[in-house]
C-alpha cells in the first residue's frame, strides 16, 4: 500500500518509521520500490489486459493465505 501510494497519511508515518529501525524491512522496501520504478520507466505507454491483471492479483492472494 505505500509503495503504491494507497496509505493514509498515519499508515505512510507508521512504515517509515518502522523501517528506519529495521534494516531487514527497509532492504526489502528498497528493492521493491527500485523495481516498480523500473517497471514503470519500461512499461509506461503499454496497457495490460485486465484479464493479465486478474491472473496476477489472483497468484498474489492466493500467496498470502
């Protein structure tokens, strides 16, 4: 959520707090901010089909349970 900018305000200041005490956490922010970033530079002018998306966050969920 705050990589993609959904947070709340208090959410942000939560996190950002957070991994500046912890390194671990604050790697992996690091990484993940660096390659949407990447993605997005690449990838701006091409749309994805919404049936490509719905496959994705179908895999991501289905990860978290």
């Amino acid at each position: 959520m705050v990589l993609d900018e959904e947070a709340s305000p208090e959410e942000q200041e939560y996190f950002k707090k957070h991994i500046e005490n912890c390194m671990p956490y604050y790697e992996i922010y690091s990484v993940d901010k660096a390659i949407k970033e990447m993605i997005r530079e690449k990838c701006y002018d091409r749309e994805v089909p919404k049936d490509l998306i719905d496959q994705i966050k179908s895999k991501i969920f289905q990860g978290a349970e």
